[in-house]
C-alpha cells in the first residue's frame, strides 16, 4: 500500500467518523481490507433514532454477523444493491421506514449506499445481514 492510499484511506475514515452519525474506531485507518461503516436509522431522514457499526471483513470483525454480512458482500463484490433478497421473506404492508447507509471501501475503491425501506423486515429481507446491526 502506497503512502497515498494511506493518506486517502485515512481522510475517508476521518470523513466517515464527522459525517455518520455514532463513532467510527480510530484503529480503522490502520486495518487493511474491505469495509463499511454501516448506519440504519428509523425514519425517512437522519432525524430518528440511528445505530451504526463499522464493518471489517479482512477478518470479519465489528458487526453482530460479521463473518455472514462479509460472505453475503463478497459474493455480490461490495455492491449492496446487487444481493438477492430472500425468496420466503413474508413481510407486513406497514409503512415504519426505515433508512440504511453505508460508506467504506470495497476491493480498494470508495464504495456508498443509501436506501430507505417501507419497513425494517423488508430491508432485512432485501439485504440479508449487512444491515443486522443487533441480535
């Protein structure tokens, strides 16, 4: 890794830690490898209630299903938008959006995701794991 790859994989970090809302470990910068620093936030906006998690994959650390989200990422190659939903997810018709984010690095490259949801078992069902931030 280049001392500019460092220098840029540092000040994305310091970014991701001012922006997303909760922290995001200093120690990051220093770990080599695919991550995201994941966020689901009640609501439409970043006015509800958020949690967030910083997801390392290299090994898979810091996410409730760290080894599982990282598997379900892998096979997609970082692209979120790209995993298959789950085929018997039966979800309720009630609107309780939820909002999901992810920044970070995925096979070196700056990767970034948005997405709200009509309900937390939709998004659950469209992204498997990765955004499972609790049991």
């Amino acid at each position: 890794m280049t001392k500019t790859s460092r220098a840029v994989r540092g000040g994305l970090l310091a970014a991701i830690a001012l922006l997303a809302p909760g922290p995001a470990p200093a120690h990051a910068a220093a770990v080599p490898g695919d991550w995201l620093y994941l966020t689901v936030t009640t609501g439409e906006t970043d006015t509800g209630a958020t949690r967030g998690t910083l997801l390392l994959c290299d090994p898979p650390r810091g996410h409730v299903r760290a080894a599982q989200a990282c598997d379900e990422l892998r096979a997609v190659r970082g692209d979120i938008a790209r995993i298959q939903p789950r085929p018997d997810a039966i979800c309720p018709m009630v609107y309780a959006p939820v909002t999901v984010t992810a920044r970070g690095e995925w096979a070196g490259q700056p990767t970034e995701y948005s997405r709200t949801f009509s309900n937390s078992c939709v998004m659950a069902a469209e992204t498997r794991t990765v955004f499972a931030l609790t049991d």
